[in-house]
C-alpha cells in the first residue's frame, strides 16, 4: 500500500521535497500550491520554472490549489511554507486539515511577536499533533538534482523521526535522526542571522579571515541563544548547526548569505526585497533573535550589529567596526 505525502507549499524547497520523494515507487506525493495561475503553470511546463529552472517535475506529482484534493487520504503533511506567512496559511487550511496526520516541516526562522519555532506555530494553529522538524544543509537547487546531501530529522516522538528517516532517504539524500527538535529549529534560523553577516563580509570584501572569524563566533552565537531556550549544545555541532552554518554562509544559493552581500556592496534593505524572488528568513529571524535575546540578556553582538544594519541604518562598514573594536576578552 501506498504511502501519500501532502505537500503544502510551492517554492523552491516544496518542490525539492516533491521531486525527492518520488524516488520511491511506494511514495504518492500531492503538492498543493495556493495559487490556481502558478499550480496550472507547473502542470503546464511540470517545471519550477521561477525557482527551480531545468529541474523537471515527475508526472507522478498531483500539482494543485484544492487543498482538499491535495491532503486527501495524506498519511504525512510536508509544510514548506516560510515562517512569516505560515500562521496565516495554517489558519486558512485548518478546517482542511481535520486529521492528525503528523507533520514534517523543513521551515527555518523563528515568528516576530511570539518567537514560536515553526513546530510551535504549527501546532498553535493546528492543535496537538506529532511534528518533525527536517534539518541541516540542504538547498533545493541541490536535492532536485540529486546531489548528495545529509541532514537530520527531529522530533521529541523517535519513532516518527525515524519513519521520517525511512522515508526520505534514498541513496544520495541521507537522513540523521535526532530527538533535539528546539535545538534543530533553532540551529536553522539562527544560521539565516550570520548568514547575513557573511555576506556583508563577501559584499564588502573583507577577506576570508574575516568571514572565517563570523562563521565560527556566530556558531557560538547560535549555541548560546539556544542553550538559553533549551536545546542541546551538541546540535549546534552537527549537520543543523555547523553544517548548515557552512552552506549557508558559503553557497551561492543562499539567499540570505545573497542578501548580506548586496548590503555590503551599498544596497538598501528596501531596494534588495523589492527584487528578490525568494523569502530571506533571516531578516525577519534577526529582528526575532534580538528581541528574544534583550529581554534574556544574552550577549549576541553579531546579532546586534545585523539588527542595526537592517533596522535602524547602520552601515555595514561601522557594523564592522563595532564587532573589531569590542572590549578585548578571551575566547
């Protein structure tokens, strides 16, 4: 008997996610997109052509915006939708979505207001279900062409982590299990924030010392800020914390790593969003964080300095200059 997964998303790691999953014979995939014009688009061409050009769309995918249809006798609900819309989807689905059939969210980035997690929005929204959490480096623009890739699945329930693991691994997608779901979701938004800071680095173009040095006091960042909320320090040394630290920080497909370059090169914010076809969840992520971490009195001075770039005006250049003139201290 067949397996069917419920996609609920249309972008770029939606689809990702679609195109890995038909890999098995055993696995039916529905993919439900809420517009009627992009869902007819991808049958059409069956092609991301906005996100995921020359990947192509196995005919097996059942592409479309009834969610009815899409979540219908769906075993494992996929949500990919990014942080800042998924309240706001979530509610409108949620008369749709009536089982409770477990989740499985490869969201990264943390809720302005509430700093809820994207697990912790889900059930919110949806009310007490099994949700995992997937994680750790891993671009769509890789996955859909079958480039080799690990990352780990997270949930406080083992068994669906590893039904999680059963069901995404093939022989080029290699799937982890771990019970740190906070530790996972935080590792994957925080990463986003220094990210930025990255390509500030690369923008500006300050060198590899310079962007070595923010990768590795980021990543003490990140442990800080999640050791603070809960999770397990050793996350942060894993494929959801340093592994994805490193794609992100590096690759050419990271969209916030891209964000922070054009700020470093002497782009505004506003002119940036304005032409980016993807969500850089970093940006809403840094705000969260800062936040989060002024009422907890966290030291984050990476953080803070992207807060400053992207709130309140300050140039990346004097964002720089605060970071290398703090208070001397050891490490």
């Amino acid at each position: 008997m067949n397996t069917k997964v419920a996609i609920l998303g249309g972008g770029g790691m939606a689809t990702a996610c679609a195109t890995l999953l038909t890999e098995s014979s055993t696995v039916a995939v529905s993919m439900w997109v809420r517009s009627a014009e992009i869902a007819e688009d991808l049958r059409k061409h069956r092609e991301n052509r906005r996100l995921l050009p020359g990947v192509p769309l196995s005919e097996t995918i059942d592409v479309t915006s009834d969610i009815d249809e899409a979540v219908a006798g769906a075993d494992y609900l996929v949500v990919a939708i990014p942080t800042e819309f998924l309240r706001e989807a979530l509610t409108s689905l949620a008369p749709h979505l009536k089982n409770s059939s477990p989740v499985i969210s490869v969201i990264k980035g943390i809720e302005q207001g509430t700093f809820f997690r994207p697990s912790e929005i889900i059930s919110d929204v949806l009310g007490p279900r099994p949700v995992v959490a997937l994680g750790g480096p891993s671009h769509a623009e890789e996955i859909a062409r079958r480039l080799p890739a690990s990352v780990v699945a997270a949930s406080g329930d083992i068994q669906l982590a590893k039904q999680t693991q059963k069901l995404f691994s093939t022989d080029r997608f290699r799937v982890y299990t771990n019970v740190d779901i906070v530790g996972v979701e935080l590792a994957g938004a925080l990463k986003n924030v220094i990210a930025i800071a990255a390509g500030i680095c690369d923008g500006g173009k300050y060198g590899d010392n310079a962007k070595s040095a923010i990768m590795t006091r980021g990543l003490v960042e990140m442990n800080r800020f999640g050791s603070a909320l809960g999770a397990e320090p050793s996350t942060f040394s894993g494929l959801a914390g340093v592994g994805d630290l490193i794609t992100t920080c590096m690759s050419p497909f990271g969209r916030n790593r891209k964000l922070g370059e054009r700020l470093g090169q002497g782009e505004t914010l506003e002119q940036i969003l304005q032409t980016m076809d993807a969500v850089a969840e970093g940006v809403n992520t840094t705000h969260s964080v800062f936040d989060l971490a002024e009422d907890k009195g966290l030291d984050m001075p990476i953080t803070t300095e992207i807060y400053r770039v992207l709130f309140e005006g300050k140039s990346p250049e004097e964002a720089t200059q605060t970071l290398m003139t703090r208070p001397q201290r050891e490490e």
